[in-house]
C-alpha cells in the first residue's frame, strides 16, 4: 500500500534540491563542467560534453561511420528528442516522433555540420528556458531525466565515435 501511493503518478512536488540538481547535469552534460577540477560524469577537461566533442570534430570526420552511425546522427539524434522533451513541456503530450528520420542527416559538409550544431544547441537553450519558466510536476521530472540519461549515453557514443573517426 505504500509503495502504491509512493509511486502514484503526479503525487509529489520536484525538490528544489533535485530540481537545480538536474540542471547542473544537463549543464555538465551539454557544456562540460562549471569547474573541471569537480565533475559529475563527463571528463575533467574543459568542453567534455556533448557541444565540445562536436566542437573538435570537422565535417568529414562528423561523417565517418562507425558501425553504422555518425557524428553528425547521433547530433541531430539528440536534437530531435531534446526537441520531443521541449514540445511535452510545452503541450504536456508528445508530439508524433519518426526515431528513423533522427539519425538524419548522417553526412554533412562544412557548413551543413555547423548547422547541425547550431540547431543542437539552439534546442538545448530552449529546454534550459523552459526548465527555468516550468513549474516542475512528476512528469516533467520523468521527462526530464530520460532526456539526459538520453544524452549521457550518446555522449558516451559520440567519444567513441571520435575515437575511431580522429584515427581514421
């Protein structure tokens, strides 16, 4: 019985604790850490998430792929479900998602990757505001950690992908 109340859909508030919490990680995970000396999960290194990786990458290498994907689709990848999380904050319904058409495009030239990452960061500084202007409710929470246990794994993804892609 208390479990089932626990676990009620919508029953408690986000902490404020919890709440700023999850800003620092989707901060850490997009930007790299605040102070490298004291991170979370990326790489104590300035730029070691998502928009440094990219950063260091050149359009041929956000092209090369590796078992099947690329730089440049795992980028727009996370833009489109960043994309999905900001239209749920906004409407509280998903919008209809075609995951297949997310990996695209997977080969760019120069000035087509600086889109992709202009696009990728543009969507996370929407989901940051929205955050920022949202009363956070159960939902949301939800929501909002699956987007960045989302890009914490294709953080992971795309370090491996450069791997290969920088000896290649």
């Amino acid at each position: 019985m208390l479990l089932e109340k626990r676990f009620k859909r919508g029953e408690y508030e986000m902490s404020g604790a919890l709440q700023e919490a999850v800003m620092i990680m989707l901060k850490e995970g997009f930007e790299g850490p605040t102070n490298p000396q004291e991170t979370w999960f990326t790489n104590n290194k300035p730029d070691s998430g998502i928009f440094g990786a990219l950063k260091g990458a050149s359009h041929r290498e956000a092209s090369t792929s590796v078992n099947g994907t690329t730089l440049a689709g795992h980028a727009n990848h996370i833009r489109y479900h960043m994309w999905g999380t900001n239209e749920f904050i906004r409407s509280g319904t998903y919008p209809k998602m075609d995951w297949d058409k997310s990996w695209e495009p997977s080969s760019v030239g120069e000035s087509s990757w600086v889109e992709v990452q202009e696009q990728l960061r543009s969507e996370y500084m929407a989901l940051i505001s929205a955050l920022d202007a949202t009363e956070w409710n159960q939902a949301i929470a939800n929501e909002v950690m699956a987007s960045l246990s989302h890009s914490a794994y294709h953080l992971g993804a795309i370090r491996q992908i450069l791997k290969v892609a920088k000896t290649g």
